[in-house]
C-alpha cells in the first residue's frame, strides 16, 4: 500500500444570515444586490404560513455564510430591505438566533 498525502485548503465562515424575503415586487433587486455583495449564498422557496393562515405569496429564505458581519448593522440592512419591499415586518436570522424587525 502506498501513503499519499491530500493537500486542501479549508476556510470557516463564522457569520450566518438567512433572509425571509417574500417574493413581491423588487424582490429580484435585492437578491442580485446580495448576490454581488456576498458572492455565493443559497435560495430555498417555501409557502408562508404567518397570523394563522397561508400567504399568497411565495416567500424564499436566502441564507449567506461569511465573515465579520455586525448584528446592529444587520438590522438596519433588513429593515431598510423591509421598507424597500413594503412589508410590515421581515424576519432573519443571526447566527441562529430569529429576529423580527417590524413597523413602529
């Protein structure tokens, strides 16, 4: 038997986000804008069920893994992705921890 010796490189990526964005007018701006800002990122489509009943509108969770992103400067960024898609609230998640920023 002959050892061979695997080389690789391997990066952590400490900070997790995953947007809850409805997929409503502009929807597809800030997909792109996230696309481009963070590079890779995943998209997965689900149904809403929020206050007891389905939504009519498909909603998709955008989850992006990187490095040094700020929870305070997080929530300023979903919120003012919030008002841009003229929802009353949006919802992400922090390094697994939900958040839920809302209309005062």
């Amino acid at each position: 038997m002959t050892a061979t010796s695997d080389k690789f490189n391997v990066k952590t990526l400490k900070d997790s986000v995953k947007l809850y964005l409805p997929r409503v007018e502009g929807y597809l701006e800030i997909v792109r804008s996230m696309a481009s800002k963070y590079g890779g990122m995943s998209l997965i489509e689900f149904d809403g069920y929020f206050e007891g009943k389905f939504e009519p509108v498909k909603y998709t969770k955008v989850e992006i893994h990187t490095n040094d992103i700020d929870e305070q400067c997080m929530m300023k960024a979903a919120n003012d992705i919030r008002i841009a898609l003229k929802q009353k609230s949006l919802a992400f998640e922090f390094n697994n921890k939900l958040i839920l920023v809302s209309e005062p």
